[in-house]
C-alpha cells in the first residue's frame, strides 16, 4: 500500500503539555478579556511593574515600558515549574 501510514502515537507526556498549554492560552485568552473591567474597577496596578531593569521610556506624548526582569522571572518560575 503505498502513502499509508499510521498516525504517530502520542505519549502521555505530550497529551498533558497539550492539555497544559490549552488551560494556559485559555487562562490567557479570560484575563485580556477581563482586562477592560480590571481597569474599572482599578486594579489595573497588578503587582510585579516596575522591577529594577526593566526598561522604561517617556517622552511627550511617548511612553514605553518593557518589563524584562519580569519576563525573566516569569520564564524562570516556568522553567523551574515544568523542570522533571
């Protein structure tokens, strides 16, 4: 039979980083839906901004905040989180 081939099978461990990054992008997808309604009810100040080496510029009529030490922190918990 030539161009049939089975499906490859999934291992336990890719079914659950599947299920893992879909509660995460749902998780995602509810606070930026949710956001409009944190600003008004004014708990848009989250803790964690403003961490020393995060980048911050403001100009007239500019500003620009990128929160690198944050992603850092973030990545690494994540890291340390799904680490075997």
């Amino acid at each position: 039979m030539i161009g049939f081939s089975l499906p490859p099978r999934r291992s336990p461990l890719t079914a659950a980083m599947q299920k893992l990054f879909l509660v995460l992008g749902l998780a995602c997808l509810a606070l930026a839906l949710l956001w409009p309604l944190l600003a008004q009810l004014h708990l848009r100040r989250l803790p964690g901004g403003r961490l020393p080496g995060d980048i911050r510029i403001e100009r007239d009529g500019f500003r620009f905040y990128f929160p690198i030490t944050g992603l850092v922190l973030v990545s690494l918990a994540i890291s340390l989180l799904l680490r075997r």
